[in-house]
C-alpha cells in the first residue's frame, strides 16, 4: 500500500491521527526515515494542490513542507531539504504553542527535530542542485539548526504547569542531547553550561528515559574531559557505560574511547579483554606504556595510532599521559632503591633509558619539579647535593585523589 499511496491517502492517513491526537504515529507518518518517504508517488515540489480542503490549515502546511522535504531528497539537493525541513519545523512550532495545554506532539517535535540536525549535517557532504536561492554554508546549516531546536526547548523549560503526566518539559533532554551533538559539531561547548544548569535542576532529571540519561551524561563526561574537570567527567562516563544497553556495542565503543584513558589518567589500567572485546587495542599500547613508564614506548604508540586519536579528539589526553608516565617511571627507581632520599642521577638514567640518551638533568628537574607541584609525587629537591628527597609516607599518592 505504501508503494502506490497517492498524496491525498498519504493526507487522509496523517489526518486520522491528527485527529486522534496520536503523536506517536503522527511522528512516524512525518519521519524521513518511514517507508512513505521512499514512495515516487510522494514526490513533488509543488504538494499545495493535492492537500484535502478539510484538513486543518497548520497541518497542511507541515506536510507540504515535509512532502518538499522528501522531493528534495530524492533530487539529491541537500541545501533545498534543509530548508524544507527548518520550514516543517517552523510550522510545528506554531503548532506546538497553540496546543500549550498538552504535550501529545512530544513525539513529533523529536522525530522533525533529530532530522533537521541530521539534513543539516549532510549539507557539506550532498551536492547543491538547481538554480534556487537556496545555498547554504555548512557550518550555518548547523548554527541555524541549533537555533532552531533552542526554540523549541525554550518552550519545554517554561512549561510550568504542576502536573508531570501533561508537561511539555519530557521534552527538554532529548532536545538537549541534539544540541549537544551540534555544540560538539560546530565547537561551541559554552553553550552547553546553561542547558546542563537547566536538566541538572529539573525535576524530571532521574525520570527521563535511560537512553536520555545515558546520551546526556555521555556529552556531560565529554565536556567534563575538556575542562580537565576529570573526576565529574569520570562520573559521566562511567554512569553512560554502566548503564548502556549491553547490546549497543557500537555505543559502548563510543564511550569507552573517551573513559579509558580518563582512566589511565586517574590511575586504572583497563585489561585487554575489554579492549579486543569493543575493539580499542589502539587503547592497550598507551596504557602499557604508562603503567611501565616507559615514555618511549607511549610516544611509539600514540604516533602509530595518531589518525585515530585526532580523529577521536582524545589525541591532546593522550599526551598528558606522559607526565604520569614519568611519575610512574620514578616510583619503579624509588622502589627498586628503597630509600625516601635518591640520586638525581638514578633518575636521569632511568629516564636516558626510558626515554632518549639525550636527556640533560636540568630537564629531569624540571619534571620532578612538575611532578611535585601537582602533587603527584611527594617530596623535595634538594639541588645543593644533587638529590630528591622523597615523603616516607605516601610519596607515590593515588591519582584518582588528586583531580
């Protein structure tokens, strides 16, 4: 039936659950992504002529521009459906304020909006077609798009009816998670910090679908990482992986690119196991090397895998594991001499050994020194007789206590 739908039954279809409030349906049945979508029967330019004359005049308007938006897909012009689809979600906006007593739409107003921020990242990867006016940066395709969707978060937020069952405030993280993943696209992070002030004093926040939570707390981690805020990145992520579905394997790949070396980071080592089981053996190289304190070794590893790091945006992580190396080498020779006080020199070798033959002592001071201040090693330098001189209690502290 969906191959040979005509425009009017694909209007009458949309219309029964219009009419029946049933949002869900109304979401599928305005979704790219449903079968209709793929139906040449659909696909006009001009839909305005086929709209049934009872069906409401807001909801004729949707679909014509969703009906647009498929037109253009199917020409292949990527800048066209964008704005066939910011125009869909122009309309529902409208839509969405006049019914501010209910929030049956919810369904909808995710469906239009998760796929106006997918069209809008296809711009620069779709060629334009035709001689419309419609060209559009890449990058303002995705500004425009978080605009767009703010708008309609604003009106989630400043629903403050008392009654949990009927707010439009169920739909806040799922926009929020949409958000972010543009934030992260266009590099503005600092548009996070109102929105996550905003889930975080909801009181909806441990009633959102764990899907939600786990998108959310996964971009919260990550944005944590950036701030070097490592301990409230640490909750995040560990919350996102824990809490994943175990059969999203793919996701939990997502996550676990970012918590693990946060972990090394704070000191745990993850076991190969869980490396070779999501696939992140790239990940097994940096941590032996760490845990060794070989910093060779970690240099080898992070250049051999370097596309992927950059890549993954972890790559500048990657290299603050080397002051831990360091640290972790030093504890090997302060255990190995067994005395709180030890030569600049054994150092100096160890790091010649670890490291490069080139290394002078003023540059094995100059990493104690920073060891020290950040209060990974415990102690002094005493320059005067060319020795360390270690805490007898605790030289060595726990990462994970530091941060």
């Amino acid at each position: 039936m969906l191959n040979d739908m005509s425009i009017v039954q694909y209007c009458q279809q949309v219309n029964n659950y219009w009419n029946k409030k049933n949002g869900t349906m109304l979401a599928e049945w305005l979704s790219l992504r449903h079968p209709h979508a793929y139906n040449k029967n659909i696909w006009t330019a001009k839909p305005e002529n086929n709209i049934p004359g009872y069906i409401d005049e807001y909801l004729g308007e949707l679909m014509c521009a969703h009906i647009r938006c498929i037109h253009a897909i199917s020409e292949g012009d990527a800048a066209l459906a964008y704005n066939e689809q910011s125009n869909a979600v122009q309309v529902f906006i409208r839509i969405f304020q006049y019914y501010k007593e209910e929030n049956w739409l919810l369904p909808v107003m995710n469906t239009i909006c998760l796929e106006l921020r997918l069209i809008a990242g296809k711009v620069e990867s779709l060629p334009v077609k035709g001689s419309h006016n419609s060209a559009i940066k890449p990058r303002e395709a995705l500004e425009k798009a978080a605009e767009t969707l703010m708008t309609c978060f604003r009106i989630c937020s400043s629903d403050n009816r008392s009654s949990e069952q009927d707010t439009k405030r169920w739909g806040m993280l799922s926009l929020v998670n949409q958000l972010f993943k543009l934030y992260f696209r266009i590099n503005k992070l600092h548009l996070m910090k109102p929105l996550i002030r905003a889930i975080d004093s909801s009181p909806l926040k441990e009633k959102f679908p764990l899907s939600q939570q786990v998108t959310y707390r996964y971009y919260v981690g990550r944005k944590a990482m950036f701030d070097s805020d490592y301990n409230l990145a640490n909750e995040n992520l560990t919350f996102a992986f824990q809490s994943c579905h175990k059969m999203s394997k793919k996701n939990k790949h997502l996550i676990l690119i970012y918590l693990v070396p946060l972990k090394i980071l704070l000191g745990y080592l993850p076991k190969r196991s869980l490396l070779e089981k999501y696939d992140l053996l790239q990940l097994w190289e940096v941590g032996e090397a760490v845990r060794c304190g070989n910093s060779r070794k970690l240099t080898e590893a992070i250049e051999v895998h370097q596309e992927f790091f950059i890549k993954t945006g972890i790559y500048l992580i990657l290299e603050r594991l080397r002051l831990v190396t360091y640290r972790n080498l030093f504890k090997k020779v302060f255990l190995i001499t067994k005395n709180s006080v030890v030569q600049l020199e054994d150092l100096l070798t160890a790091l010649r050994f670890s490291e490069s033959p080139d290394i002078e002592l003023e540059e094995a001071n100059c990493i104690l020194a920073n060891l020290i201040h950040q209060g990974k090693v415990k102690g002094y330098i005493s320059h005067s007789h060319q020795k360390v001189v270690f805490s007898k209690t605790d030289a060595f502290p726990k990462l994970s206590s530091l941060t």
